[in-house]
C-alpha cells in the first residue's frame, strides 16, 4: 500500500471540532535507503565538489566541511593562504561532525560512525552505533496515511529508512475538526580533556561538542552521551531529555550550552557522565547559536517574525544558576558565530560578515565588515577566521584586532 505525507502549504486553516473544512493539500511520497545501503555507504569518493555545504570543523592542519546529507569534505590547511582539497569521506545523511585524536565521529542518518582519518585518503570505518539518532525527516519518527488513519515508522526494516520527501499530487480533503491526522515537521536542515588528547573546534552551529572524555550531540529533544575514554571504541552512555527544539550544543569549561528555539539551556558537567542542568534562559521564538568566552555568553537571535528585530544578547553567566541579560543588539539576519580575545566574528546574512570589538559589552565596536556573499558558519583560531559560505571556504586574518584581511577564498 502507497503511504503517503500530506503537507499544508501556506497558512494552515484553523479548525474547529464541530465543523467541516475542504482544504488543498500537497500529497509527498517518502524517499527510502535500504539499511544495508546506509551501513555500506562511507567511502572515498574521487570528486571533490560540494554540493551544499553545511557546517565546518577545524582539526590540526585541516578543514572538514559538511557537504549536507553526502559527506565530509576534508581540505588541507597547512598553508592558509593556499588551501587545498584533500579528499572527499561519503557519509549518507552526514551533518554533524567532531574529532578526538584522528577519529571522527560523524552521524549517519540515525547512526553514529567513528571513522580513522590518520590519513584522510585511506579513512577507515572503526565503529557503528546504530539507531541512536531519530529520523531526521518526520517529528517523533513517525508519519501518518491521511486516507488510512495508518501509522508507520519513518525507520522500516523491510524499506529502509526515510530520506527525502518527492511531491507527487496535490488533492482536497474533507476534514471533520481537527481532522485526525499528524502533519510531520519538515527540518533537514571544544572541549577539555586530558593529556596527550587532541581535539578539534566546532563551529556555533555544531550539534556535536567533545568535553573532557564525552562526546555530547543533541537532537531536537534530547542530550546524547558518549564515552570516548578509548577515542576507537565510542560507547552510548545516556540520553536525557535537554529542553525543545534544540539546534546547537557548545561546551566551555565544565559547562554545557545547549541552544533552543526558545532559549539558552545551560548545564554543569564537571561530572561528565552526569550533566545536571543548572538554569534556563527565555527569549523569543528564533534560531539559536551561542557561544562562550568568560563569563559571558553571545548568542544571535535569528527571527522568524517580520515584527521582531534580529538581534545579538550577551548573557552574564558568572552564575551558571543565574544568567541574565546584559546588553542586547540589532542585527538583520544572524547565523554562526565565534569569539576570541574578545573579538567577535557574526555571520550576519546578507549584511555581511561582521567583526567586532566586545571587551566593553556597553559599548561594543564594529570594527569591520566583509560582503558580497552570504556567510553561514565561523571558527576563530590562531589569529584566524574560518567562513563557511555556500559555495566557498574564506579566511581571514583578524590579528590587528580592526580589520579581516582575506587570506583565501576555496571555492567548494
């Protein structure tokens, strides 16, 4: 039997339970991967070019860039003002990614893999955890039959799993009240450890972070644990309900900083294995980087609402138990962000990337601006700033404090 998703386009007609409605809807028919072709999938692929890229990770002498859903991307960044592909890691349904001691933790779908990339054109698969992500293409893994009334899982062992949706039809429905069906929401959208660990940096938007021996990934819900004591041998330890539409995770110190739709969830885990919430911080409905120098954190407020102003909150988090706002800041469409030295790198849309000075929060400097193309992702480093674009990797150097001098530009 044909299953198929059926999705409001435009404003959804509000209901009520003692009446009926003829609505249009856009009929989408799931995509599926063979679970066997998923767990088959992670190999070199001999072309180089990104065709979406995503979200960056700096590690040693290298830049990984997602290539959203596909792969990793690993450039070769001895030489800043000369980047260069190195090889291409194909990893289906890949958009996260963190590295301890040349492993890579990537997700796969609803996996986690643990690949060796000592040397990034002969990397070799050393772990699989499977099932421990959700769906990434229904809300609560399941979607619904609307003609049938009939629930299936979006991870089916005899199909596979739900990978994309393909609009095949659009019909009118007859709907009593609330109708009785689920519409599915539709996304696809650095540590410390001990001795002798190397660790990379995520970029603001990472939903992966390593912190002492853990790696820590969020979903939209949830908070996953991981111990990576033995960086080859990953073991799931726990999950524990973190807050609601959650999109990013970055750890400073013993702290954890999980950014949601809604607001800042800030957590303790000088007891890794254990990470106990401290406080909550609200603010309106938007998307939700954040990150930390200090005992300050910078978060960009992305806004879904064409009546509320973007905008730039540092929090005084001095007290993990009681954050508060010390300054807010328009900006016009914010994505990542980064800090160093209190020099602060926003990825603003098309207004541009913007660096400021933000070592007297009350008053803070805008000491450069670079446009002519769409920043989504930054990491500070060594003097330097990495820019995730969408069809290019930029560098810039930002060590006279006033100005991003450009290094390089990769195109992807």
């Amino acid at each position: 039997m044909k299953k198929y998703i059926y999705l409001f386009l435009g404003a959804v007609a509000i209901l009520c339970s003692s009446c009926r409605r003829e609505v249009t809807l856009d009929v989408y028919k799931p995509q599926y991967m063979s679970l066997n072709t998923l767990r088959s999938s992670v190999a070199h692929n001999t072309s180089l070019t990104v065709a979406d890229s995503g979200k960056i990770y700096i590690y040693s002498n290298y830049i990984l860039v997602n290539d959203k859903a596909r792969g990793v991307l690993v450039v070769d960044n001895s030489d800043p003002s000369s980047p260069q592909k190195l090889a291409y890691i194909t990893i289906p349904g890949n958009y996260d990614m963190a590295v301890r001691n040349d492993i890579l933790y990537a997700d796969s779908y609803v996996d986690l893999i643990a690949l060796d990339i000592s040397d990034p054109q002969n990397v070799t698969l050393v772990k699989r955890i499977s099932n421990v992500f959700p769906c990434l293409f229904t809300n609560e893994n399941a979607v619904y039959d609307i003609d049938n009334k009939k629930k299936f899982q979006a991870v089916d062992p005899g199909r596979g799993i739900v990978t994309n949706w393909v609009k095949v039809d659009s019909r009118k429905v007859i709907i009593d009240g609330w109708g009785g069906f689920y519409l599915p929401a539709m996304y696809a959208d650095a540590g410390t450890a001990g001795s002798g660990t190397v660790t990379g940096t995520a970029g603001s938007l990472s939903r992966f972070t390593i912190s002492s021996n853990y790696l820590y990934t969020v979903d939209q819900k949830q908070l996953h644990l991981f111990n990576i004591t033995a960086p080859q041998d990953p073991q799931a330890e726990g999950l524990m309900q973190a807050g609601f539409d959650i999109e990013t995770i970055f750890a400073h110190d013993h702290a954890l900083f999980i950014g949601a739709q809604s607001g800042l969830y800030i957590y303790d885990n000088t007891d890794p294995a254990a990470p106990v919430q401290k406080s909550s911080f609200c603010h309106i409905t938007s998307y939700d980087p954040v990150v930390v120098e200090s005992n300050r954190a910078y978060v960009t407020l992305r806004s879904q609402s064409e009546w509320r102003d973007s905008s730039l909150e540092i929090i005084d988090i001095s007290s993990l138990s009681l954050p508060s706002t010390l300054i807010s800041y328009t900006l016009s469409d914010p994505y990542g962000l980064a800090i160093d030295n209190n020099r602060l790198v926003v990825c603003d849309g098309n207004a541009g990337l913007k660096l400021y000075d933000v070592a007297n929060v009350s008053n803070i400097i805008q000491r450069d601006t670079v446009t002519g193309y769409k920043p989504y992702d930054v990491i500070m480093a060594s003097g330097r700033a990495v820019v995730a674009g969408q069809y290019s990797l930029y560098q810039y150097s930002y060590t006279n404090g006033h100005s991003l001098s450009e290094l390089s530009v990769l195109d992807l």
